[in-house]
C-alpha cells in the first residue's frame, strides 16, 4: 500500500464515517486501506506560508478591566513545517511518525500605547505548535481496516528555552473503522478527541472517498472537510470544497490587565471555502496553490485553560486568503516497486 493511503487520513483527520451500499465492480486489493485511486501523492515533507490580509476585528468582555475594543488587521501569517516517516510498512500493518512546526501571528494597523491590550499583546507574537504523532494503520481483511493515533503538541504564546511542558501540552486522539467497498469507494466511522472546534472535546465524524471515473473524485471526513476532485492528468490536480480549522493557544501574559489572570486560552474555530491546485514539479517535488474565503465561527479567551468562562469575544470579519505550499513525496520508482 502507498504512503499516500495513510497520510490521506494522517493530514486531514478529524473524522469518519457511516453507512453506505455499492456494488463491488473491481477486484479488491489483498488487504483494505482508506484509499482510493485517483488520490495525490504522499506529503513526506511539506512547507506551507499562508496569509489573510486586511480584516476588521471587534471585541466585546464583560470584565470591566478589559472593556471593548475595535481594530484592522493588516495581515495574519500562518506558516508549517510537517514531516512524516513509515516506521512499519508491513501488507497488514503501518506505522507513522509525523513532526510539525507550525506559527501564526497576528499585524495590526496603526498601534499604539492606548490601543486594545489584546491587540497590543499579540502583534508579532508568534503563537507557536511544535508536535509529534504517531498512526497505526491495521488492515483485518479484504474489506476492513482501523487505525488509531495520538499526537501530542505544545501550543501556545511560549518563547524561551526553557518552557514547562505542562504548560503547554495538548493531546489529540483519533479511533477509526472502515470499510473498503472496492478500490475505488472507501467509507468509515470514527470518534476524535481533540481542538477542531475550538475546546477539547470528542467529535464524531464520516469518512467518504469515492472515485466516480478517470477524472473527477470526493475525499470527505464530514464534517470536518470535503472536496471535489479533478484529476486533470497523474501530474496536475484541481480540488474544490471547504475546510474546519481549530486551533487552542495557552497563553501565560506579563503585561497588565491580562497579566492579573494566571493563565489564558485563546480558542478560535474558522470555515474556509477552497480552491486548490497541486502539480508535480519534478518526480519528488511538487507545489500547490490554494485560495479562497475564510470566515471565522469563534475567536475568544477564556479566563482559563479548559474554562467554559468567556473572558473575550473577538468578532474577526471574513477575508480572502492564499496559500503556497512546496512538498516532497515519494519518487515514482520506489511507489511502483512497492505496489
């Protein structure tokens, strides 16, 4: 089995799938996977930088300490560095460890002294996620399989060498069953137990991917993310769809008034509507564009970690965003000698 057939899941998993019925119409592989033809290749490694420019925010806290803010962002960068690495690549079983660094910050127009303390807080603060994982892939038969993984991250406002891991630490856990239809339909259930939507919490989910024909195909784990693909020829893909993004930042502020809470947790949950292209540049080295609309569902902090306590509640309009990607994948020659 592909590479490609774990990190499918291992790069875009929140979750999976349900119930579905076809009829079988090719000959299924020896042991099940949650691929299916027409998918890209593998990320082995994967360097991203996207932006938002230009967005209005307002924020509204009851405290009276904080009061209400209002402001421009001039851009918010995200950049990641990810990494991944098969362990076992047995016809029955897979491992793979996967690494990521990933930072956001946000640049606001025109600060000064009196502007909002949040705001002056996190210009240029780069919120930091430094993390590994590990997925188990175990195929039973023709038609099943399951996979299991943890990750563990450090998420959060941290700068120095010498953090508290306690600090900072988050886990993430994903349970998942499928059934593989035939080569080209793939279904699954699953639970995850982890940040998509902000707060740590277990969210259930659908896997979907189907290959219709030649051209065009739908990997979904619902309702996390979906979308269409078009698979123009093996060296150029276009996909279409949308994409949940959560994330959950500690954050430990010397500056007053927020430096009279012990600890803050910034949560924030966004929508993004995509347009994506992928295309091989040479053999093992290939780049993706993507762009489209981001519109945020929550943005808040809370008084502390794991509180249910509202402490502000940013409202970030919606903006256009892009993104540029540059990813190793496995050069063919070693994909087909292990088919």
């Amino acid at each position: 089995m592909e590479l490609r057939k774990i990190l499918t899941i291992l790069l875009t998993i929140p979750i999976y799938v349900a119930q579905a019925q076809t009829p079988e119409t090719e000959a299924l592989e020896e042991f099940a996977s949650p691929g299916v033809r027409g998918m890209g290749r593998s990320q082995g490694v994967e360097i991203r930088y996207e932006r938002l420019p230009n967005f209005k925010i307002d924020s509204d806290s009851d405290d009276p300490r904080l009061g209400n803010g209002s402001g421009r962002v001039d851009r918010h960068n995200k950049f990641s560095v990810k990494a991944y690495a098969p362990l076992l690549n047995k016809p029955q079983n897979k491992v793979v460890l996967g690494f990521n660094y990933e930072l956001e910050e946000f640049n606001f127009e025109n600060l000064t002294p009196a502007s909002y303390d949040l705001y002056r807080y996190l210009e240029d603060k780069n919120l930091k996620s430094i993390g590994a994982q590990l997925l188990y892939l175990h195929s039973i038969n023709q038609r099943n399989f399951y996979f299991v993984r943890v990750k563990g991250e450090l998420n959060g406002d941290y700068s120095r060498d010498d953090i508290k891991v306690s600090d900072y630490l988050k886990g993430t856990v994903d349970l998942a069953y499928g059934w593989k239809k035939s080569p080209d339909f793939v279904i699954g259930v699953g639970l995850q137990w982890g940040y998509t939507f902000g707060r740590q919490r277990v969210y259930p989910g659908i896997l979907y991917n189907r290959t219709f024909n030649p051209k065009w195909g739908v990997e979904s784990i619902f309702p996390a993310n979906a979308r269409l693909r078009y698979n123009l020829n093996e060296k150029t893909l276009f996909y279409t769809g949308y994409r949940i993004e959560g994330a959950s930042y500690n954050m430990y502020v010397n500056e007053p008034p927020l430096s009279e809470f012990k600890e803050l947790e910034l949560r924030r949950t966004d929508i993004k509507g995509l347009l994506r292209m992928e295309r091989e540049i040479y053999d093992f080295i290939w780049f993706a564009v993507e762009g489209g609309f981001r519109q945020y569902y929550r943005h808040r902090l809370y008084d502390e970690i794991g509180s249910r306590n509202e402490l502000i509640n940013n409202d970030l309009a919606g903006s256009a965003y892009v993104g540029v990607e540059l990813y190793l994948v496995p050069p063919r020659k070693f994909t087909e000698k292990n088919r």
